[in-house]
C-alpha cells in the first residue's frame, strides 16, 4: 500500500520518535500544544 507522502512522513517520524522515547518530537507531531501525557 502506497501512502500520502504527508502521511508517510509523519508515520516514519512517529516511529522514528517512539523508538528513541523522544517526547518532544512525539507531542509536536500529534499536538498544537507541544504536550504529551505519560
């Protein structure tokens, strides 16, 4: 399956992110307020 590359970017990102337990780049991804729970 091909994806948008927006999509695919951000999904890349995400796990990139995740894998690293980089929070700030996780809470920027996915929140206009840079804030992610734990």
């Amino acid at each position: 399956m091909t994806l948008p590359p927006e999509l695919d970017r951000v999904l890349r990102d995400y796990e990139q992110a995740w894998r690293s337990s980089d929070e700030v780049v996780l809470a920027k991804l996915f929140a206009h307020d840079g804030f992610v729970l734990r």
